[in-house]
C-alpha cells in the first residue's frame, strides 16, 4: 500500500472536560486546575507512543497543551523534539465557549494562543501547527492562529471525505481530518478512541486506510488520539488496570506494525507538498 497515513496525537491532560463558565478544562480524572494539569495517563502515554516511533524509525506530529508540556521531564520533551511540534492551546480552551458557555474574547483568545506558543517555542522550537482542543473553531480564530505565525491547522473535518488533500485558507494550509467507512460501512473517524474503548477492531482502522487508499482524490488518511487514552478508560472512568491495559497497548502497537511503513508527520507531507508545486 503506497498511501500517507499522517499520525498525530493530541497531547492533553488526563481526559481534559469542559468546566462550565471558564474557558480552560480540567481533567475527568482528578481535580486539577489550567496551570497544573493531571498528567500521569499523558505521560505514560507519550512514552510507549515515542518508544514504538523510535523502534521504527518514524515520525509523527504532537500537538501539545502548553500546561501539560510545562510538567513533562526533559528527557521526554527531548524525544519529542524529533517530531512534528503544533499547538493545542494553554489549557485546552473551549474557544468558541460551546461546552462552556463562556465565550472568550478576541484579545483572551490571543492571549491563549500567544501564551502557548511562547511555552512551546521556549521548550522546544516555535511550534508549526495548531490544532484546537474539541476540534472547536471558527474563522477568526484560524485568522490569529495565522498572524501569530503558525503555518497550518488540523482541525477541520471533512465527513466522509471523497476527496482530501491541504488547501489554503485564513492564511494558514489546512490538513483537515477525515471519516469513513468501516468493515461494516459505519461511519468511522480518524480518532482512535473507539480502539481504545475496545468498541473497534484494528481491522475497522485498516478498512478505513485502505478504502481511503484506493481513492486517488484523498491524498493521505489521518489518524489521532490522545496519549492518555492507552492508560485509562473514558468509560469506566479509570486508570486501566494491568490485564486491560496490555490488550489496549497490545491494539495500538498492532495497529502501528501494520501501517509502520505509510505512516508520517504532517511536516512531512507539507514538505512533499512543497517540493511538487516547485517550478
Ligand atoms: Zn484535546
């Protein structure tokens, strides 16, 4: 199979929820607050997903929350600096105030946005894309996200996507995600939650890449999910214990040896991107 699968993964505390009238989440697993997030699902997460990427030689993007970044040990966000480094705001702000009810301002949307690029940039390098918390978004926000400097956003969907590629907009490339189609024609996503929950079979996901494979109009599929979800259960609200929890790493890193050889970062593909539209 000669088709992209981009990797990403949303790097946010423990299962980051919606706090009604403040625009920063906390997490559903423990009381936490914007600045000093819950971490230990995130953290374990992140290191089996770099362990199995430095196995095999690939790299992925991680869009990162700049409060979860701040706790991470330096030899963690060293390995990170390997990779695709965006943005996932300060403290996974509800930007559009949807699950909230609080709308943040212009100006306390830049701020957000100025304060985790600021912690990104100093910790890592100044990071290339965006993508919002809850996939949440509107035009103005994509336009501050551009005249800070980010090159691309990833929070777009395009549903059952017949054709799929990066285009220009706001100033910025959008590298939208995807659905599709499983083994039984469902609507599937790209988000890996459902794997986790044990919902889905790696086969759905395998179905899903090929099928978009076969589609000369979709240039690449998109995969996402959040470090912490290998760890715990949104479901049974808790950390996985260990039989569980070997059958979920047991899933993903089954998934990533089947598509090891098609998987890379959005940089990666926005580089090719570049190259080809050289005169
Ligand atoms: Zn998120």
């Amino acid at each position: 199979m000669n088709h992209r699968v981009l990797l990403t993964f949303d790097v946010d505390r423990d299962w980051p929820i919606e706090k009604y009238g403040r625009m920063e989440a906390i997490s559903g697993m423990k009381d936490d607050t914007p600045d000093d997030p819950a971490i230990r699902a995130t953290a374990q997460g992140l290191e089996f997903i770099l362990d199995i990427l430095e196995e095999k030689g690939k790299r992925a993007t991680f869009f990162l929350e700049a409060a979860v970044l701040n706790k991470l040990q330096r030899d963690t966000v060293s390995r990170l600096s390997k990779h695709d480094i965006g943005c996932h705001g300060y403290a996974h702000e509800d930007f559009l105030g949807l699950g909230t009810g609080y709308t943040p301002t212009s100006e306390e949307r830049t701020n957000v946005l100025r304060t985790a690029q600021a912690i990104i940039s100093d910790r890592i390098r100044p990071p290339m894309g965006f993508r919002a918390p809850y996939l949440r978004w509107d035009r103005e926000l994509l336009r501050l996200v551009s005249n800070l400097g980010f090159q691309y956003d990833s929070s777009e969907t395009i549903k059952q996507a017949t054709a799929l590629q990066a285009y220009e907009t706001n100033g910025l490339l959008e590298v939208p995600l995807s659905t599709g189609t499983d083994m039984e024609n469902a609507i599937i996503s790209g988000y890996l939650w459902q794997l986790h929950e044990g919902k889905r079979s790696v086969d759905d996901y395998l179905y899903f890449i090929r099928n978009q494979a076969e589609n000369p109009r979709i240039e690449y599929s998109m995969l996402a999910t959040h470090p912490w979800h290998l760890y715990l259960s949104t479901g049974k609200r808790s950390y996985l214990p260990g039989d569980e929890l070997q059958r979920n790493l047991g899933a993903f890193r089954g998934l990533m040896d089947q598509i090891e050889d098609n998987v890379m970062a959005i940089d990666e593909y926005l580089t090719h991107l570049s190259e080809q539209n050289k005169p």
